[in-house]
C-alpha cells in the first residue's frame, strides 16, 4: 500500500519524493520498488513530528521550502490532488495549506468520523479559502451548508513545520482530536483548496478491499 501512495506521489511531479518510516518493513519495501525511505525515531507522536525529522536529515541546508505530507493509508490517491494542495501557498501569508471536498451526501454532515472544515470564502465561485476551524460536529450549524469533508492532506511552508513540531498541543486539538486545530491556536494560517473528489482511506480490512478492486488488476 505505501508502495502505491509512493507511486502517486511520484506521479505528482512536484519534486523529490521521500517515504518517512519508522518500521524497517516498510523501508525495504519502498527501496526496492525504486524509492527513497528515510528511517525516523519509530515512537515519534505523528506524522508531522517524522516528515520533519526525515526532511532535517535529507535536507539539513533547507533547499527546499516547501512540503506535502501525504499520508501512507491513501492508495487510490489523485495525482491532481497532491498538487493542487501547493496553490494555496501562492498567498504569502499562508503558513500551512490542506484540501476539502464539498459535503452532498447528507449522512457525512453528522457523522463524527467526517471531519469538517469551517472555510471563509471570498465568494461561491472561490475554490481557495481561509480555514477558521476544523471539527467532528456539524458546522456550520445551518443544514443548508455548504459544509466541507476535509482530507488529510497538507502542504507546509519549511519554517512553518518548523514551528509546528514544537508546539505543544492545543487545548482544542485534544478536545476534537484534531491536529490541525495547534495550528490554528497558535495563530497560523491554514488555507484550504476545494477539490471534486475523496481519496479512500484505507482503515480497515474492508478499505483494503475496495481498494484493491479499484487498482489496476494485478498491481497489488
């Protein structure tokens, strides 16, 4: 499964790709595929804390300034979206970018495993906007939405995941269970680009399945 997230990735065609790992199965499995794995400390709390421990290693002159954290449950992941999480970055002041997707299936609106994404928009047209919270509820409270399933997908700026990984956790954060919300208690700017479709997450027996049966028969 890493070895296709890794393949996505690379399919992206937006700059180096590493896999940051802590288990050295997974290493094994994407060197030999072609791939570059970076080995991190195995009991860091998440995935931000080992992209940044990865990236220092790999990049310790800080060529690049930007990073995608592409989590390694997403296999049947849209090249497109990987690239479109960058555009948020062309405002200066953004810090950190991420990805939603507008909610039409009504059940997502109260489903507490659908993480919403409350986004300011400049207008109904705009497909980039401000992020003022994240949440397991439904919010807005208003059933006529628009309300929006966020995708764990997110773009830093360097000296942002810089900042990130040494703050403590947030109030908020432990309260929803939500990472992102550190970010937003500190004061940094998370801006969102809308997208039309949802990556599967593979978190159980039955997403490996689905996905399987959508890859191209015998990739697997």
């Amino acid at each position: 499964m890493i070895v296709h997230v890794w393949r996505r990735a690379v399919e992206a065609d937006i700059g180096p790709v590493l896999v940051a790992c802590g288990d050295e199965a997974i290493a094994e499995a994407v060197t030999d595929a072609g791939g570059t794995a970076i080995m991190t400390d195995p009991n860091l709390p998440s995935g931000s804390d080992r992209i940044h421990q990865a990236l220092n290693y790999w990049d310790a002159d800080s060529a690049y300034d930007a990073i995608v954290n592409v989590q390694g449950d997403l296999p049947t992941i849209d090249p497109n979206l990987i690239s479109t999480v960058l555009d948020p970055f062309n405002e200066a002041e953004v810090d950190i970018t991420t990805l939603a997707v507008e909610i039409t299936d009504e059940r997502e609106r109260t489903d507490p495993n659908v993480v919403k994404a409350v986004i300011a928009m400049a207008s109904p047209q705009a497909r980039i906007g401000r992020a003022l919270y994240f949440s397991r509820a439904t919010v807005p409270s208003s059933s006529g939405g628009p309300h929006y399933h966020h995708i764990g997908l997110y773009g830093f700026r360097r000296t942002a995941l810089d900042r990130f990984v040494d703050l403590p956790p947030g109030r908020l954060e432990t309260l929803e269970r939500l990472e992102q919300l550190r970010a937003l208690e500190a004061g940094m700017r998370i801006d969102v680009a809308l997208v039309d479709t949802i990556p599967l997450g593979v978190d159980t027996p039955a997403d490996l399945d689905r996905a399987q049966a959508l890859m191209v028969p015998g990739s697997w």
